[in-house]
C-alpha cells in the first residue's frame, strides 16, 4: 500500500515534465547574427524547474541546446537535453530527456519577435509520457506571450494548455524577469491545472550568463516539487 502511495505521489508530481529553462530563452541572441547558422548553450542549474515544478526530485540538472538555421527566414532544427528523475503514472522511470524542435524565428522589426515551433519531447526510461506540443512566442519589446498546445499532454490522449506572460526589463548590467502562466490540464488523480509565478534576475558576462529566479505555485497539489523554489542557471552561449 505504501509503495502504491509513492508511485502515486510521485506520478502527479513528474507527470508534468516539459522545459527547465523558459522555453522561449532556449534560443541565444547569436541566433540573429547575420554569419551564425548555429547557436545554442550548455547550462548547469541548482533545479530543473518547468512551469513552477522540479523535474528532478530538486536535484541539479546539466542541459544543452544546439541550434541549426536553415535560411534567411529563420527556420530551425534545435536539440535540446537534461537529466531529469521522476516516475509517471505507469511506474516508469525517466532519467533524461530529449527534445527536438522544429520552427520559425524571426523579427518583424527591432521591436517584435517571433517564434512557432513544434517540439517532441522524449523521455528515457519512461516513453508512454512522450508527448508532441505546438508552440508559440510573441515578443514585443519587453513582453512575451506563449502559448503551448498538445492534443496528448503527457501521453494522456487528452488536451493541455499553456499560457504565459512573460516581461523582461534591463537595468543597468541586470535584467530583471518575472512572468505568470496558467496550465490546463485534464483532471484526475495525478493532474489539476493551476497558476505558477516567477521573479528574477540575470545578468552577463561575454558569453556566460547567471539567472537566480524565485518560483511558486498556486496550489500545494505538486508540493514538494511546486511551491517556493530558489533556481539559480549558470548557462555558457556559443
């Protein structure tokens, strides 16, 4: 009985396995350089946190993201991947992910950007939680919505949705972040949708960047795994 608790608990809890880092950040700023085809980054963090919920039992992760623009009009293939560490609901366990996007970034103007893609996530070690989802980004100066459909969230066959605003203001060297989302999820023992809330900071150096960000949620449903985190991402661009 024990036992079925744990797979439980820690199903509901994982089952939300998606992004660490912003998935509108994943592209570096070196993806708009004229002479660059590729970008990308590799990325150490204290919590692989994705929409305000740790998927790694609130370890630390080591991810890394390349990217490969194919034309002027910005159409791209990224590879993106983490470790991760959680259980689904089929007592499967996933130790790493793998996702593969294909999209079109680009700019209208200096002011507004944006993002289309389709991204299929891939989990070792627990493939009935693999998943397909649409996404896009819109940046207009410092604001960004998302927006994330899949029609099988999570393997379930069932709708998720995502939306988030997202602002991002630079002050001297520092930019300050903050953004809140709301997850729609289909309801059962494992899921309810709920808001998550983030506040930061990231500042850079050449090619690094340090982001320390604040996270929360607006339910105890996902705790310890949601609820008030401390994240802090050292990430070198290339």
């Amino acid at each position: 009985m024990a036992k079925r608790f744990l797979i439980i608990f820690f199903s509901h809890i994982f089952t939300l396995s998606s992004y660490a880092l912003e998935k509108d950040d994943r592209l570096t700023d070196s993806f708009f350089s004229p002479s660059t085809k590729t970008s990308g980054y590799i990325a150490l963090t204290n919590n692989y946190m994705s929409e305000g919920v740790s998927n790694t039992n609130n370890n630390p992760a080591l991810q890394a993201q390349f990217s490969y623009i194919f034309n002027k009009y910005g159409v791209y293939l990224a590879l993106w991947g983490s470790n991760t560490d959680f259980v689904n609901r089929k007592n499967q366990r996933s130790t790493a992910e793998i996702d593969i996007n294909l999209g079109i970034r680009n700019k209208l103007n200096e002011d507004f950007i944006y993002d289309f893609y389709i991204n299929k996530y891939n989990y070792h070690g627990a493939p009935s939680t693999n998943y397909v989802d649409l996404i896009s980004n819109l940046t207009y100066k410092f604001f960004t919505w998302s927006v994330y459909f899949s029609p099988d969230v999570f393997g379930r066959d069932k709708i998720g949705l995502y939306n988030r605003g997202k602002i991002a203001i630079d002050i001297a060297k520092i930019t300050i972040i903050a953004s809140i989302g709301y997850y729609k999820l289909p309801h059962d023992d494992f899921l309810i949708s709920y808001s998550d809330y983030m506040v930061g900071a990231e500042t850079h150096y050449k090619k690094l960047s340090f982001t320390l960000e604040w996270t929360d949620t607006s339910t105890a449903f996902y705790n310890p795994f949601g609820g008030n985190h401390i994240v802090g991402t050292l990430q070198y661009n290339f």
